[in-house]
C-alpha cells in the first residue's frame, strides 16, 4: 500500500470511529438491585411572595424529608421496595411568625404532628421507567402514626383523618413519580431528549411537563439537563379554606444517575410559580421561587 493510500485508509478508520462514538447509546433505567438499601434526602426551599388585598406577604419555607429505599424483590424489571421515613422537618416564616416541626422531636407533650413519621414505612413498586405501579401499606402506617400521636381514641380517629389527606395511596404515588419517573423509554445517546409528564397534589395540585436530556456520561452517572413546565389550575383546602389556583411556571437544573442502577444520585433544581389564586372572594397575586434538592446514596 503506497503512502497516500495509508492515509486514505487512516482517515477512513478515523471517521468511522469517530461516528462509532458519536452513535453510542445507553439504556437510562431504574434497575435497582434485589437486596440494597439507599438513603434519598430531599430538600425544598422556598420564597413566596402574596399580594393579598394591596398588602405584601412575604414567606419562607424550608421542607427536609429522607427515607430508606430497601429493595426486596423484582418481577420482570419491576422492583418492590420498602420505604421507610427518617426523618421530616419543615420550617416556615411569615409576618415575622416561625412555626417549626421536626420528626426528630420525640416530645410527646407538644404538638407535633410529624412525631408519628419518624420510622413510619409503606410499600411500593416501581416500573422501569421510574413510574410507581402500586403504593401499599399507606392506612397501617397512618394507624401506626396516629397511635403513636395520642393515647386518646377519639383524638386518633381526628388525627388520622387529617394525616390522610397528605398520606394516601394517589398523593404517594405522585410524590414518588414527580422525583423518579425520569427515564426514556428507549436508549439514548448524548444530546438525545424526552418528555415526562407527572402531577402531584401535596397540597395545591400542579401537573409538570419535563424535558431530560442526555449531556454527558461522566464517571459512570449520566448527567441529564432538565427543563419543563409547571401548571396550576384547581382548588384545594388549608384548614377548612378553599383556595383556586390559575399559576404557571418552569423547573430548571441537572439530575444526575448511575448508569448502571438508575439510582438518583442528585438533582438541583430551580422552580418558579407564578399567577393568580382566589380565597375567600379575594384575589392574590402568587409568586414563588424555589430550589429543590436530592441526594440519594446507597447504604448497604
């Protein structure tokens, strides 16, 4: 082979590895192993702003949750996984007013509705995409809690009535799903994008359209850039008030995954709602800007 013809040949080489790499895919999943356990911290601060009859209210709020994922068994990518809460704490200021609640609070002569969390468990199974199938066990841990609240029967029965409009079946599955339904549904390869859609109803409903795409895979985690759409259209309760909500916003940041388990390993993520909501025949202007945080581990 003569000399330009070993340059052809290496040029030619050159190029298809070069569109090789470029081509390489990977398949984002959950993929959690029978037997581990993970620790997942998730954090959410919060600023709001409410103009409610010409006078500003501003606030702050600060939620801290973590819990143990113990991953018992799998049926055909299906994973069934105990979910156990360590820990709940939330913290929230307005008008110069600071109300603190903290799991970790054991004292059982205050009034601390999150004492029952501490230890509280449930179980569920997620897809591969991240989507929860099945949510279990939610009316024995609220049993659980509100015994552990009260001595008092009739004050358990109250307590449980309340817990359940935060704990139930639909509310934990959207919880779960707006922080792991997160993967394409086919491989991918860098620069590549999806689209996943959830809702969740804590307390306000809000339904998110997020975008994820593949920036780089790094030391075995796949870096995703996120960014999506937040709508709130309906009306919900806060201590006997109801409240309708016309809000709109985004979510922007990076989540980052192993490769190899699927596992969230961090997420850092900036949100903005804004719009109007009405209360009582009054309306209000609504503006909140907020950073939501996850840092998953595995324990085993």
């Amino acid at each position: 082979m003569n000399y330009r013809m070993r340059i052809l040949a290496t040029l030619i080489l050159s190029l298809v590895s070069i569109g090789s790499f470029a081509q390489k895919t990977y398949v984002l999943r959950q993929n959690y192993p029978v037997g581990n356990k993970y620790n997942f911290s998730f954090i959410s601060d919060q600023m709001i702003n409410q103009k409610i009859s010409g006078r500003n209210v501003h606030s702050t709020q600060t939620i801290e949750t973590d819990y143990t994922f113990d991953i018992t068994e799998a049926h055909n990518g299906d994973k069934d996984i105990k979910v156990t809460y360590n820990r709940s704490f939330m913290k929230s200021t307005a008008m110069g007013n600071a109300m603190t609640l903290n799991s970790d609070d054991q004292d059982s002569t205050k009034n601390n509705p999150f004492r029952g969390i501490k230890g509280a468990s449930f179980f569920m199974t997620v897809g591969p995409n991240g989507g929860i199938k099945t949510v279990a066990g939610i009316d024995k841990m609220l049993d659980n809690m509100s015994q552990r609240m009260s001595k008092d029967t009739g004050q358990v029965k109250q307590i449980k009535n309340a817990l359940s409009k935060q704990f139930n079946n639909e509310v934990v599955k959207q919880t779960m799903e707006s922080s792991f339904k997160i993967y394409p549904d086919k491989a991918v390869k860098i620069g590549d994008s999806w689209t996943v859609d959830t809702k969740m109803q804590m307390s306000m409903p809000i339904e998110t359209i997020t975008q994820y795409t593949l920036k780089e895979i790094k030391d075995g985690m796949a870096i995703l850039g996120v960014k999506g759409t937040l709508i709130s259209k309906g009306d919900f309760e806060v201590m006997g008030n109801k409240i309708e909500t016309d809000l709109s916003g985004t979510n922007s940041g990076e989540t980052s995954i192993d490769v190899k388990t699927g596992i969230v390993l961090n997420s850092h993520l900036r949100v903005e709602l804004y719009g109007k909501m009405k209360s009582m025949g009054q309306d209000i202007d609504f503006e909140m800007q907020g950073i939501n945080k996850i840092i998953g581990k595995e324990v085993n």
